[in-house]
C-alpha cells in the first residue's frame, strides 16, 4: 500500500504540471478570438485551484492523522511505577518521571520537573498540581544539642 502522503504529493505535481500546460494554452488562447475557449480555460484554472486546495488540505490532515497515531502508540507503552531514590514515580518506557497525583487523579501524564537539592535531601515538583516529592530525605530540622553542664569545683 502506498503511503498516503506520497500519494497526494504526487497528485499536487500533477496539478502543478497540469496548471503549467494550462498557462502554455492560455497564452495561445489569448491570440484567438474565440470567447468560448476562454471561458472553458478559465473553468479549467477554477477546477485546478480547487483540486490543488483539496491536496493541500488531505495533506494536512493526514500529517495530523500520523500524529494522532504516533500519539495513541505512545499511549500504548505502559505505564510503569520505578523506584527513584526513596520515592516511586510513574515511567512510560523510558520517559519520565511523571507525577503520582496527576496521573492518578487524571489519568494524565505530567512530567516533572528536574530534581532539586532542598534541606539536605532531593526533591522534585509537579509543574501542574504544585506536588512535591522527596528523593531524598533531609534533616527533620536543626539537630538539638545537649548542653553539656560542667560543674566546677
């Protein structure tokens, strides 16, 4: 089967050679007198026109068509939880992280934004839902010191 887009490039060609043979025959028409002809050449220039507009858009929307496909077989690569650091995030193949709550929530992928030092430890956020997620913990806060009492004597 022949692909759709070599299909409807070769047909915008043969318009385009089409409209060449008719500027050659306009030209000699030009030198006749005969009104009819002129008007056929005109009619043949309106169905040219609207033949090569009809390519153009079967063209474009077969570039979508492909896209759209593309698209539902990337959505056909499963999505899959992988353990980074201390946190799981979802994957598809090899593209990721994506965040937990969007994907749960939605049903949407969302991917994160890069891993961030925060506090000692390595975080990452959803750009959508503002959610955070820790790769790494750091400290709870300010370890506390226990004074060390001296007693003179």
């Amino acid at each position: 089967m022949a692909d759709p887009i070599s299909v409807a490039s070769f047909a915008l060609s043969l318009t385009s050679k089409a409209t060449e043979a008719l500027n050659a025959l306009r030209e000699r028409a030009q030198r006749s007198k005969d009104v009819e002809i002129k008007d056929q050449i005109s009619t043949l220039y309106d169905i040219v026109l609207q033949l090569k507009e009809a390519i153009s858009r079967l063209m474009d929307e077969n570039k979508e068509l492909k896209r759209q496909l593309e698209q539902q077989q990337l959505a056909l690569v499963a999505v899959k939880i992988r353990q980074v650091g201390e946190t799981n995030y979802y994957f598809q193949g090899d593209d990721g992280p994506f965040c937990q709550v969007c994907y749960d929530k939605d049903n949407k992928l969302v991917k994160l934004l890069p891993s961030q030092p925060w506090s000692g430890g390595i975080r990452t956020e959803c750009p959508v839902c503002g959610e955070f997620f820790y790769e790494k913990t750091g400290s709870k806060g300010p370890k506390q010191i226990t004074p060390i009492v001296r007693r003179y004597t």
